[in-house]
C-alpha cells in the first residue's frame, strides 16, 4: 500500500481563484476551478492542455486560503479553497452554461 503525504502551504493566497487539481502519475490530469476546467494527457501540462469555459468571467478569492497538497502513489491532489465548495460552484457555472446553451 502506498504512504499517503499531505502538506500545507506556510502562506496564505489571496487573489487567486479557487481551485482543485487532480493529476494521475503519466496519464494526465484535470483542474477544475468555478469557471472553468483544464484537461491534459501526460507529464506535461503546458503542450496538450484543453480548457473548457463554464460561464461567466472567474473571480478571485477575498479571504485568504491556504494551499493544499496531497500525494498518494503517483496521484497528486492540489487545491486551493474548499474542494467540495469548488466542485459545487464549478457545477453551478456548468448547468448555467447548459441552460443558456
């Protein structure tokens, strides 16, 4: 069974959207934030990555959060906020998006 390892960043961040990343070792990964969603294939983020626009414009966080980090194997979670609070408002966005559509 692999160590799970948590860390938490020292500082906190403000100004920043919240968000949830999520990657798989090689395979790839997603980022969800509130107004939008980033899935790539690979290490490597910056060359295939796809974004996909949930609404509206994004918004930065007033309150300042710390960032989060969990490693369990090759599987790497980061966020930034609540993850259950960024998955209910990226979900919110996304049925918005779908009525409009």
């Amino acid at each position: 069974m692999s160590r799970i390892e948590q860390r938490e960043s020292a500082g906190r961040v403000r100004g920043k959207e919240r968000e949830l990343e999520v990657q798989f070792g090689g395979l790839g990964g997603f980022e969800l934030r509130p107004t939008r969603l980033f899935v790539w294939r690979g290490q490597e983020r910056s060359e295939r990555q796809r974004v996909v626009s949930l609404g509206s414009p994004p918004r930065s966080l007033m309150i300042p959060r710390r960032e989060r980090e969990i490693h369990a194997g090759t599987v790497r979670v980061r966020s930034l906020g609540n993850p259950l609070m960024t998955i209910a408002l990226a979900g919110v966005h996304a049925i918005r998006a779908a009525r409009k559509g």
